[in-house]
C-alpha cells in the first residue's frame, strides 16, 4: 500500500485522536442545530401565513358586506369601486366574484359580469387562452365561461386541444346562444376525438345534443368507426336518452354495433334501440332472435328491457320466450322486472326458478307502485 496524502494523513490522525463518544456528540450537535433551525423556519413561515390569512380574511368580510349591498344596486359603479382597492382587495374580489357568479343569475349575474370587466378578468383570461399548459387555458375558458364572454375564445382563434377544452368551449357557447345550432355544438365536441369524455363533457353532449338529437345520429353515422370504445359507449348512452325524437334518421350504424366485439358497446346499442322501436325498419325478427341469444348475460339484459319497452305482441312473446330457455339467474330476474314494469299477468305458464323471478318481480312492481302514488300525494 502506497503512502497516505497529506489530506488523508491529517483526516486519519484526527480519526485515531478522537474517540466513537466525541464523534457521535459532535453528529448529534450538528444535527439538534440543523433541526433547532428547520423549527424555527418552519414556525416562522406558519406564524407568517397564519397572519396572511387572519388578514386576507378580515379584507374578505369587508369585501362580502361591501359587495352585497353593491349588487342589487342598479346604479352601481364598479369602475370608481375597483379603483380604490388595493391588491390584496383585488385578489379577494375575484374570490368572491367566482363563488357568486356561479350561485346567482338573472341582472344580478349581469352586474357581477361588470364587476368582473373592470377586474381585468377577461382580457387576463383570453392572455392564459394562450398557454402551454392545459390547466392554465382551462382556468381561462372557466372564467370566460362565467362572465359570458365566448367573444373572446373567438378573438383569441382558440382551438381546444384535449377533450375538456372541447367540453368547457362547447358548455360555454351552449350556455350564451353562441351556436349556430346544435350541430356546429356537437362537432366541437365529436370532430376528430379520441378520447372519452368527462361526467362534465358528456352531460354537454347531452344538452346540446337535446336540441337536436337528429345530428347526433347523423354524426354518429358518420364517425362511430374511429371513435374509441369508452367514447363510443358515451355517445349511445346520450343516444339512448335522446333517441325517442329521431324519425327516418339512418340508423344501420346503430344495429351494425350489435356485432361489435365489446359487450358494453351491444348493451348500449341495444338499450339506445329500446327508445326508437315503433321504427319497423329496426324490428327485424331475425336481429331480435340474434339477440336474445347473445352470449353475454350483461347485453341479454339489455335486450329483454329492449323488448319489454317496445311492448306490443311481438316484443312480449320474444321476451317470454327467452326468458323461458335463460339459464343467467341474475339476467333472468332482470328480464321478469323489465316485465313486470309492463304487464300484471306472465303471458305463458311458469314453472321452478322463472316463477320464482317472476313472483319476485311482480311483488317489486307493486311495491314501487304504491312508493310513487304515496309520493305524489305527499307532493299535492
């Protein structure tokens, strides 16, 4: 072994001068130092911030009492109001302006939007519009949204990148009657998307497809194919609720998907014909006998409250039918409830585990029958 450095001779005198005590109460020194500071620094920013916000929230009671007696003032002047408060006043007006907006409507939400102008609020909102990061042009739309500005978004030449944004820019031209019609609504929403939506974005789907649900399955007719399956399953379940206003619409995409490899797109194919069955172009014998021997037990349900909706002789001696051969205990109830829901008496003769579901059945619909009488007379 060559000779020690003369660093490393230093260091290793020093190893063999002290003793493992000394060593270890030197560590534990530097250490209790190190964490005697890390307290005193973090008891400081706590003291700090706890002032910052017993402060922030005295401003805040002044601002709420301020601004309430402002807001059913027809003449009020925002701009003289707004000049005369500080920063912080400012940053605490806008947490206000949020909660309200949202909470009231009428010329109440209209005097609150011109609070919101002579903040700044949209012209900073259009500038985050321009953002790499989605949660910064998301806050924008939001805040664009509740002042009723889409003016704005279109000034900006905004094109929603992701599926919220599509949703956000949608609900917000939606809710100002900025659509042309619901059509040019639902391609912002549909055109080119990959992804599925939020509870927020399908519930958009849902409204504006409302208006108009013809161009929802004119759209669908057109695009189902490259939508992905959970998209796919949210557009027929919006199809399902608005299907009952469709008239002579292609709906061969629709009956097409009751091939479709995944199960839950049948089921909801399936459950979204349950509402257009007086069109006798959809009433095939041969598509119902297919069905009810599909075999999934999710999407036989799903046809036995198919055919308990169409309700007439046809559908009912299908349902009766099938439901005779079922062998799924849990498909075959839900097919006896789809009935009872429609019929007092089983059409055929029962006998062992369909009796059972039926009896079981039956005693629910009665049961949810005197639930609702005994709700409506509580709300006369």
């Amino acid at each position: 072994m060559g000779p020690l450095s003369p660093f490393s001779a230093v260091v290793s005198g020093i190893g063999s001068a002290l003793s493992p005590t000394v060593v270890l109460v030197v560590l534990a020194t530097v250490l209790g130092v190190g964490l005697a500071v890390l307290a005193a620094l973090t008891l400081g920013r706590s003291v700090v911030r706890s002032v910052g916000d017993s402060r922030r929230e005295r401003v805040r009671d002044d601002l709420q009492d301020e601004l309430v007696d402002r807001i059913f003032d027809p003449e009020v002047d925002w701009s003289a109001w707004v000049e005369g408060l500080s920063g912080l006043e400012r940053s605490v007006a806008e947490e206000l302006l949020d909660e309200y907006v949202r909470e009231l409507d009428g010329r109440t939400v209209e005097s609150l939007r011109g609070l919101g102008e002579e903040l700044g609020i949209p012209g900073r909102s259009t500038n985050r519009l321009l953002s790499r990061r989605e949660y910064e042009r998301l806050g924008g739309l939001t805040w664009l949204a509740l002042l009723g500005r889409p003016d704005q978004v279109r000034a900006a030449a905004f094109s929603p990148e992701t599926v919220r944004e599509r949703a956000a820019v949608a609900r917000m031209r939606h809710e100002t009657d900025d659509l042309d019609d619901a059509t040019e609504g639902l391609k912002i929403l549909l055109s080119d998307t990959t992804a599925q939506f939020s509870v927020f974005g399908q519930d958009t789907l849902y409204r504006i497809a409302l208006q108009r649900p013809s161009a929802l399955f004119e759209i669908a007719r057109d695009s189902y194919e490259s939508w992905p399956t959970p998209l796919l399953v949210q557009v027929l379940v919006v199809c399902q609720h608005v299907g009952s206003n469709v008239s002579t619409e292609d709906l061969s995409w629709l009956t097409a998907l009751l091939e479709h490899d995944d199960p839950a797109v049948r089921e909801a194919a399936t459950l979204a014909l349950g509402y257009v069955g007086w069109r006798r172009d959809i009433r095939s014998p041969a598509l119902v006998t297919r069905l009810v021997a599909d075999p999934s037990p999710r999407v036989r349900r799903a046809v036995y409250r198919m055919l308990a909706r169409w309700g007439d002789t046809g559908a009912i001696e299908m349902l009766t039918g099938a439901l005779q051969t079922e062998d799924h205990p849990q498909t075959r109830l839900a097919g006896t409830d789809a009935l009872a829901e429609q019929r007092e008496q089983f059409p055929l003769a029962m006998a062992g585990p369909l009796e059972q579901a039926w009896l079981w059945s039956q005693e629910q619909a009665r049961y949810d029958s005197i639930a609702r009488k005994q709700e409506r007379s509580v709300g006369d």
